[in-house]
C-alpha cells in the first residue's frame, strides 16, 4: 500500500511545483519578496516534463529488452545447472543457514539455488549476471507463495538481501575513481565493504525480529562468524596489493568465478548425458517470459521518478536537505557528497553521475569524493528494484519490503559517514 502513495506521491508533487515555477515565471513580482529569480526553463517545465514521460517510458522498454537478453542465457545456464545437480551440490555448504532464514522453503527447493547464485554474483559486482538469477528465485519462491498477490516472507527476506546489496569487489566504483584521477582508488575498498556488510546485516536482522526467526540459533551465530572470518581474510588480502593490482584481482575474480560456474555446469550437464541444448532453451524461454512481464512496473516507477526529476523537485528536495545539514552543524564537505546518498535510491545513473559531479568538483582524493563513493555503494536504486523484482511475479502488496528497504538505505548513509569520518 505504503508504493501506491508513494508513487501518487511523485505526480502530484511534481505538479505542484511545476505550478509554482510557471507561476513564477508569469508574476515574478509575486515572488520578488523570496528573492527568487525564474527563467524560461520555469515557463517550459511541463513540456520538460512530459519529455520525460516519453523518454523514460522508452527507457523503460530498453532496460526490458537488454533484460530480455542476459536473462535468456542466465535462465538457461541455471535450468542446466539444476537439472544437472550443479546447484544441489553448490548448496550444500550454504543450505543450513538458508533453512533458518528462510524456513517456509522447502529443502532442495530451486529457489535456494537462485538465491546463492544471484547474492554471489552480486558481492562479486556483477550486476548484469545477479539481476536475471534474481529474479528467477523470485518466481520459484512466488510458486509457493499461498497469496499470489502479496508478498510471503521469504519474498521479503529475501528483498531485502538483494536490496541492501552486499558488495566484496565494488570493481565499477573503483574504476570511476580510477578515471576521476585518485592516487589510489582501492583506499575506499576497506570502507566500502565494511557499509555494505553493515547495511546488509541491518536488513537480515530487522527483517529476521519482524519475522520471530531466532538469530541466536548456533547455525545462525556459527555462518555470521565464519562470514565475518572469511570476510577480514579476504580484505587483508586486497590491502597488501597496489592499487592497480586490487583492481585487477578484482575484475579477474567475478569474471573467472562466473565463467568457473558455467564451465561446472556444462561438464555435470554432460557427465549426466544430459541434452544440455535442449535444457538450456527450455530455461532460456522463462528468461524471456519475465522479462516482459517487468515492462508495466518499470514504466510505472521510472516515468514517476523522471516527472518527478524533470519538475524539479527532486533539486528542491536535495536542496533543502543540504541546507538543514549546513543548518545542523555539519561541515560543506559532507553537504557535497549528501546528493549521492538522496539521489540512489530513486536512479542509479544519477547518483553515478552526482559521485563522478563532486570527485570532479572537490577531487577524487578529498573527503567528499571518498565520502561520494562510499555512499554509491552503501544504497540500491530501492524503488528500481522493488518494481523489478515484485513486478515479475506480479505482487502488488509488497507489506514491509519499502519501508525496510528505506531504513536499511538510512542505515547504509549513516555508515558510511560514520566510515569515512574513521578512515579519511
């Protein structure tokens, strides 16, 4: 219900300071007491709005068909991976810890599977892989979801791990800042890991006290502590490196490990004496069949966002938050990244751009761009992805899902001030 608003929300709003900046524009002596100025972009803003409409509708379509694409592989590489064995074997040194989280899935359920597949992509920075293996374990928990229109828990769980977005090798936030000219772009690798385990955690566990799953069960505390072990080994690793090293064992690990998947899938497959063509065409044609189911609710959240954008307010509400925190005592170099962490949630390519915008104007190397960095990887594109994730099972009620999504962004944000302020 909270989405509906929300999303009514970004019209009404978007229109109403379309009408003030018209106004403006029309009767500048009105205003003249605000010591407000309005040029002809304010008289043009509607026409500037439903631009946008048109644009980010056909965006919209062009994120389904790429989708369409790398889902179509994805889908079938996981058929044959399932019918394989692959997957079962795979998760077997997880499924303890999934039995617990999510106890309404069935054991050797195809869901758990997806699941890993897509939460392993993604701590790899691989978001062209997780997204379509997403949202294959998504329909496989939505098959034994008793209301079909309305998120069940281990959908909500679920959500959150893929929203919160724990990242181990954040290769395309270290090459931007590569690029920007930082002397070392890895300095934030330590940081950065450590917001997103934060956030993510954060996620599980309120999700977890909202669902009365006991976290203090010892297969629960055992797999948090190996993780945190696992965790620390790896990022000792990464630091011994030079910066351009760490960028390279970055990229070589998420590439080799997905193609090492592949590769393990296709020699079970054939070991098995499997008909690995004609599996993989068989998962490759659910692939398509959600993509296209995405196309409404993409249009429906990024049409939103970009009147919403295009109106200007969302420069107002930036603005306005920017200016409180000068107002509350922070310093400017904070106030100069706050743009990134307000903007991810609603587009991920207008936070990139804001982080790439404040590591040009303030450096690389300051506070603020480090700070700018921190904060693209502590957040998802929240409202994106709910719409993405949702929409191909077609649920409408998505319950808690946006208000702990929103929660677990605010914790990710005050992280990573809180990270940056250690470390830079």
């Amino acid at each position: 219900m909270i989405l509906n608003y929300v999303w009514i929300a970004f019209f009404i709003i978007a229109f109403v300071v379309a009408l003030f900046r018209v106004a403006g524009y029309c009767f500048p002596q009105l205003f003249a007491v605000f010591h407000l100025s309005f040029t002809q972009a304010d008289a043009e803003v509607f026409g500037t709005m439903l631009q946008s409409i048109f644009q980010m509708s056909g965006m919209a379509v062009n994120i389904a068909i790429y989708l369409i694409g790398v889902m179509t592989f994805w889908l079938g590489m996981l058929k044959i991976g399932e019918k394989a064995g692959a997957i079962e074997v795979m998760m077997k040194a997880i499924r303890p810890l999934f039995k617990k989280l999510f106890p309404s899935v069935p054991d050797n359920h195809p869901a758990m599977g997806s699941m890993m597949m897509n939460l392993c992509a993604t701590m790899l920075g691989l978001e062209s892989a997780a997204t379509p293996m997403g949202l294959k374990a998504m329909n496989e928990l939505q098959k034994i979801n008793s209301s079909k229109d309305e998120a069940s828990d281990a959908q909500l769980m679920y959500f959150i791990m893929v929203v919160t977005g724990f990242m181990l090798l954040p290769v395309n936030i270290l090459a931007l800042r590569g690029a920007a000219g930082a002397k070392n772009p890895a300095d934030v690798l330590i940081p950065l890991v450590m917001t997103t385990f934060i956030a993510s955690f954060s996620g599980v566990l309120i999700v977890a006290i909202k669902q009365k799953i006991n976290l203090f069960n010892k297969v629960i505390v055992l797999y948090g502590l190996g993780g945190i072990v696992v965790l620390g080994t790896m990022l000792y690793g990464l630091s011994c490196l030079s910066p351009s090293q760490a960028q390279a064992a970055g990229k070589f690990a998420g590439s080799f490990l997905i193609l090492c998947f592949i590769i393990f899938f296709l020699s079970l497959a054939f070991q098995k004496k499997l008909n690995i063509f004609e599996t993989f065409i068989e998962g490759a044609k659910e692939g398509f069949d959600t993509a296209v189911k995405i196309i409404p609710y993409l249009v429906a959240m990024l049409v939103a966002i970009g009147v919403f954008r295009a109106s200007g307010a969302m420069d107002i509400l930036i603005g306005t938050i920017v200016k409180i925190t000068h107002w509350l005592g922070f310093d400017g170099d904070l106030a100069g990244a706050l743009p990134v962490a307000l903007m991810k949630p609603f587009s991920g390519n207008g936070a990139r751009g804001l982080m790439i915008e404040a590591m040009q104007h303030y450096g690389a190397d300051s506070f603020t761009g480090r700070l700018a960095s921190l904060f693209q990887g502590a957040t998802d594109t929240t409202f994106y992805v709910l719409a993405m994730y949702f929409g191909s099972v077609n649920i409408r009620r998505t319950r808690y899902a946006l208000g702990i999504a929103l929660l677990c962004d605010l914790i990710g944000i005050v992280t990573a001030i809180v990270m940056a302020k250690m470390f830079f």
